[in-house]
C-alpha cells in the first residue's frame, strides 16, 4: 500500500497512521513543518521515506517500530529529535543528522541494532537516556566537542562498538553509560570528568587499558565490574571514594595503583584473582606489618586490605558485625578482643593466597 499526502498539507498530527502495518510508501509534500507523536509508529512494512527540508520538527515516537526503514535523512532544519522518535527501527543501516540539531532525545535511536555508523553533528550538546542503548551494530560512533552530557545507558548494550572518543567538555559519564560495550578495547575520560557513575563501564569485557583523569573524585558502584580483559589501573589521588563492586571479577587484572586514604565499597575487588601487584604510597603497610599486633586496630588499614587484596567478599569491620561468620570453615568470634586473636590465624592466611 501506498499514499500520498496532498499540497498544502503541514502537519501530520499525532498517531496518524500509527499501527498501519501495510504501508510501504509515502510520499510526503513540501511545505510539511510538523511530524506529530507516534505519527508512522509500527509501519513495519515502511522501506524508505523522505522527509522535505521544510520539517522542523519530529515528535516523540514519530517513527518508533518501523522495522522495515533501512535509511533516512533527517531534515537541516530539524533542531531536536523526540524522545523514542526512531526507536526499534531495526532494519535502520544509516541516517543523516543535520547540522542544526542541538539534543538527541531519550531513547531516540534505541534497538536499531542494523545501524553502523553515525556522526553526530557539531551544535549537539546533550545525547539523552538510552538514546543508542541496543544498537549493537554501530561499530563507529563521532561525538563533537559541543556535547557535555552523556546520558544514562546512552550507549548501554552497542556490543560491536570498538572505539569511542569523549570530548573533553563531559564532566559526569552517567551510569550504565557504556555498559555492555563488550568490543571497547580502550577508553580516554576526559580531563573535566569528577563522577564515573554508577555501572558506567560495566561488562566492557574487552577493555584493557582506562586513563582516569585527576579531577575524578568519584567512582561509584561496579563502574567496572566484570571488565575481565583490564590488566592495570591508576586511581588517581584525587579519588576519595569507590563505590561497592566497583572493579568486580576483574580477572585479568594483576596491577592497581591507589592510595590508601581512598574510601572503598564493599567488595570492590572481589573476584580479582590476578591481582598480585597494589601499589600505594609509602604509609601503606607490608604484608609483614599487616600481621603485626598493632595494626588490627586501625580500621582504614582493614579497609584497604579488604579492597587492594582482594577478598573473596567483604570483611566490613570485624569488630561492628552483628553475627558471626565463618572464613574457610572456621567460625570467627566477633567481640575485638576474639578477633584480634582470630584474624592473623585465619583471615590473614587467605590474604596470602593472593600474593
């Protein structure tokens, strides 16, 4: 089935032809300003259309599950893209953005798992929620130096994505930004990042090398979990604060540069069974010190043993627990004055598995 929209026509208002699974061709007349919300959405027999250059605007959910749509140019006059406008356009291989655009929107291109490349224009400075999340196709992706915000699952899921360039404006990688990005072999934060957030990086299963800047104060919850490709890591001092599971089954992982002021989260490196190097600066104790009387008592140090030596779960001061736990079958009394006896015979010995 095929239609053609008449002269004069402006706008085609909202849920147009939403659901109209026949529709294989449109032809739409110059002079249209306005695509209203859900107007095509679910025309899954939709190939191509063209969009005349007197559009200025695309509704949320324009094109959302037109399955069939292979290309599309999007219109110079087009400043901002709806939320879910192209959403599970799976069939969706290219797409022209105009230079004018100035927000991509939530969700705008999610689930278009054909597309391989896009270049997003100069002028563009924020890329919303998802808005790429499951196009794991895209092996190649240009972000100008205008965008400052990377938003929430941004590019979550993009599998094939080998590379990719954060300009240096972006001061927060939101959370679960690039996670799932499992072909990312390397990344640059930029210098103005302070908050890698929450999952930012999580299961970058190809990752082996990560420059975090100095302005970096936060690192929170399993930025890089499950990045078991990762060999080394400097946290710059900078950082105060890791977030629990942050560098989680980090296998690979075999050196880790942090200072001990740092506060970490409950398992941070849990599950980081290669980590046999932790540098630190020249107050971090030796192995030989930590088994010295004196140094039970000092609870920053207990932390930094439990996060830079890896412990097979997360020993969060012996002395507070309100049961009691057994370490290698052996039951740990918890009152200090038991634990202090208790710790170099049983805990301390696992640490030295990892050494």
């Amino acid at each position: 089935m095929a239609i053609t929209i008449p002269d004069g026509v402006t706008i085609i208002g909202e849920c147009a032809f939403h659901g109209c699974s026949s529709l294989m061709a449109i032809t739409i007349p110059d002079g249209l300003t306005k695509i209203g919300e859900h107007a095509f959405r679910e025309c899954s027999s939709l190939t191509a259309i063209t969009i005349p250059d007197s559009v200025t605007w695309i509704g949320n959910w324009a094109f959302r599950g037109c399955s069939s749509l292979t290309a599309i140019t999007i219109p110079d006059g087009v400043t901002s893209i709806g939320m879910y406008a192209f959403m599970e356009c799976s069939s969706l291989t290219a797409i022209t953005i105009p230079d004018g655009l100035t927000t991509i929107g939530e969700e705008a291109f999610s689930g278009c798992s054909s597309l391989t490349a896009i270049t997003i224009p100069d002028g563009v400075t924020t890329i919303g929620k998802s808005a790429f999340r499951g196009c794991s196709s895209l092996i190649a992706i240009t972000i100008p130096d205008s965008v400052t915000t990377i938003g929430y699952y941004a590019f979550c899921g993009c599998s094939s994505l080998a590379a990719i360039t954060i300009p240096d404006g972006v001061t927060m990688i939101d959370s679960y930004a690039f996670c799932g990005c499992s072909s990312l072999t390397a990344i640059t934060i930029p210098d103005g990042v302070t908050t890698i957030s929450r999952c930012a990086f999580y299961e970058c299963s190809s990752l082996t090398a990560i420059t975090i800047p100095d302005a970096v104060t936060t690192i929170g919850q399993g930025a890089f979990n499950r990045c078991s490709s990762l060999t080394a890591i400097t946290i710059p001092d900078g950082v105060t604060t890791i977030g629990r599971q942050a560098f989680r089954e980090c296998v690979a992982l075999t050196k880790l540069i942090l200072s001990p002021a740092v506060s970490t989260g409950e398992g941070c490196f849990m599950g980081c069974i290669a980590l046999i190097t932790a540098a630190a600066d020249k107050n971090m104790p030796t192995v030989e010190d930590l088994l010295h009387y004196r140094w039970h008592r000092n609870v920053a140090v207990k932390e930094r043993v439990n996060a830079l030596l890896c412990l097979e779960g997360s020993w969060d001061h012996v002395e507070n627990q309100p049961k009691r736990k057994k370490i290698e079958g052996v039951e740990a009394p918890l009152k200090a004055t038991e634990a202090r006896e208790k710790i170099p015979k049983v805990l301390w010995r696992e640490i030295l598995e990892y050494l």
